[in-house]
C-alpha cells in the first residue's frame, strides 16, 4: 500500500469512530451498498471496455468457428462415448 492509500482507509476510519454507535449498523449497510454499487460499476465499464475493443478488431463482424469445426480442427470426436459426463 502507498502512503495515500495508508492516509485514505484512516481518514475512514476516523470518520467511523465519529458516529454514534447507533447508528453503527446503518453506516455499515450503506457503506456495504456503495462497495457493491461500485464494484458493480467496475464490472458494468470493464464489460463495455472489452465490448469496445472487440467492435474496433477488423474482423468483429465475422461469423466465428461453429463447435463442430472446432473439434474437428482439434481433433475431438463429439460423437465419441467418451465425450458422455456424468455428475
């Protein structure tokens, strides 16, 4: 950790020994909500980053592999026994 991470989680810290302890619980669901709400966000923006970079390939809009060529240019057999699993 650097120093302002350091200096940033004890300024929390400090703001939380401000509040009273009943109201303890409801600063602990609503900071809950907002880790949630943010990584959700974070999610949501790598999603449509990935989204992006896919739209910019030249070949973004080409039909892919069906499954069947893929086992074939791999070797597998989907039609093999061995290729049952059972849980």
């Amino acid at each position: 950790m650097n120093i302002s991470t350091i200096d940033a989680k004890q300024r929390c810290f400090d703001i939380i020994e401000r509040f009273p302890k009943e109201q303890l619980v409801g600063l602990a669901d609503s900071l809950e909500s907002l880790y949630k709400m943010l990584d959700d966000a974070m999610d949501e923006a790598f999603c449509m980053a990935m989204s992006n970079r896919h739209a910019q390939r030249p070949d973004a809009y080409e039909a892919g592999a069906t499954i069947e060529e893929l086992a074939e240019r791999w070797g597998i057999d989907l039609d093999s026994e061995d290729n049952d699993y059972e849980d």
